[in-house]
C-alpha cells in the first residue's frame, strides 16, 4: 500500500472519528440512551434500518423509539398484547409492521433470558476465529429460531452464508465493540475483539476503496469485505475496522 493511501486513511479517520460526526449518523440513535440494553436495542435497530439517506432513517428510528414510550428495554420486556396496535403502521423502505412486531418478539424471548445482546453473538465465536464470521451465521440462525418466524423478515438479516457483505450488522457490531477514546463507537461488548471485525461495506465504503486500490474482487460480497478488511489490518492489525470512518467519510462528502 503506498504512502498516500496511508497518510490519507490516517488522516480521514482522525477528522471523521469525533463526535461531531454523531448527529447527523444513525449512530446518534443508540446515543440517546445510557443504559446498555437501550443502546444495543436501538443500536440494532438503528443499523437494519440503515439504508437510504441518513436523516430519514433517524427520523423513522426516532418514530419507533417513541412507539416504545421512550424506554426500548423497558418497553419490549414489559408491554401488553394491546400495545403493539400502535407499531401496525410503521414502514421504512421495504420494513414493514411484520417486521417490527418479529424484532419486538425476538427480543422479549431474548432479554427474558439473557442481560446482553452480546451473547447472541459471542457465543458462536471460538478462540481460533481470526473473524466475526461464525458470530454472524450463529446470530441469523439464532434469530430466526423463533417458531413460525416471517419468511419475509429473513431478507433484512444479513448472513455470510448468502454471500452477503453483511454491511449492517457489521457496522452494529463495530458500535457496540470498538473502543477509543472519542465517543463515537460505544465499545460495550467485550467478548469480541476489534480485530476481529469486518469493515461494513457499504456503497460509499466500497467506492472509494476500490479507487484506493484496497478492493480488487470484481463482486460485492462477502468475499469483498473480507479482503477490504485483510488490507486495512496491514496497516493496523488491532483495529482495522476503524478505517470505515475515513472510506465512508470520504464517500459521503464526495471527495472521492
């Protein structure tokens, strides 16, 4: 990797990870709370939730938290039958009420059992996995071990199995995992290593990678995020997933 290419990637990813960059990401979401279970709940959400322009995935993120009266955990492990009329009409892009009312329910079956959403992910991960990548199979099955779960839901929970990039639950994932001193990603979890992370590969991300010469794989997939991630762990074997904040910022701001 030459010179310019590591210098600009050190120097996007400075200017990018600051909190100045909160407000206008879905990540501001998750930020709204302070207890852990409210922070992975709508940390997830925020995340599947992420496609299209930012303002209004925080605008429909912010209708379903006042859906749950403000108190997500509270809210999935505590309400009625009667109070999921009110999520009937909610829609984002192709998420629909089926959608919803599945998430609520996986998650009421989920916290009635566990503290942390991060055993539905650590818990796949052996010692020897150099990557999330069981972590992310293990988790798609376990959210779909619901009886009766919507076929439907399915195509908004990605998987490498599928050959998915699996863009959004990895850029969850490096919320809840990375740890700095900057206050962007949470770093709440911590049976998952950074360097274990793969980079969200989303289309800004993928863009301006390839343009950098970080992506040579002709096809967006898992494969390809598996090697954009191969290469920025040459420059910080650690926390390579950090460098989403320059790819991404770069592509947002179209200065590539």
């Amino acid at each position: 990797m030459n010179s310019f290419v590591i210098e600009l990637l050190e120097e996007k990813f400075q200017e990018f990870n600051q909190p100045n960059f909160i407000p206008n990401d879905p990540i501001c979401i998750p930020h709204s709370f302070s207890q852990k279970q409210d922070i992975e709940i709508m940390g997830f959400w925020a995340s599947i939730l992420a496609w299209g322009q930012r303002k209004t995935i925080i605008n429909k993120c912010n209708e379903l938290v006042t859906l749950m009266d403000g108190a997500p955990h509270q809210f999935i492990t505590q309400h009625q039958s009667s109070d999921l009329k009110r999520f009937l009409n909610f829609k984002h892009r192709t998420f629909n009420a089926t959608d919803t009312l599945y998430f609520i329910e996986w998650f009421k079956e989920y916290y009635a059992k566990y503290d942390s959403l991060e055993d539905a992910f650590a818990r796949f991960l052996l010692d020897t996995d150099y990557t999330t990548e069981n972590a992310l199979i293990g988790f798609h099955q376990l959210f779909f071990s619901l009886e009766d779960y919507p076929q439907r839901t399915q195509k908004h929970i990605a998987t490498p199995l599928r050959k998915s990039t699996c863009k959004r639950i990895n850029m969850f994932l490096r919320w809840m995992v990375r740890k700095d001193d900057k206050g962007v990603d949470f770093g709440i979890w911590n049976r998952i290593k950074p360097a274990q992370l793969i980079c969200p590969c989303d289309v800004h991300v993928d863009r301006v990678a390839r343009k950098l010469g970080l992506i040579q794989r002709q096809n967006t997939d898992w494969l390809t995020a598996l090697e954009l991630t191969e290469n920025l762990r040459t420059l910080d074997p650690n926390d390579p997933v950090k460098y989403d904040f320059a790819l991404f910022g770069l592509g947002v701001e179209k200065e590539m």
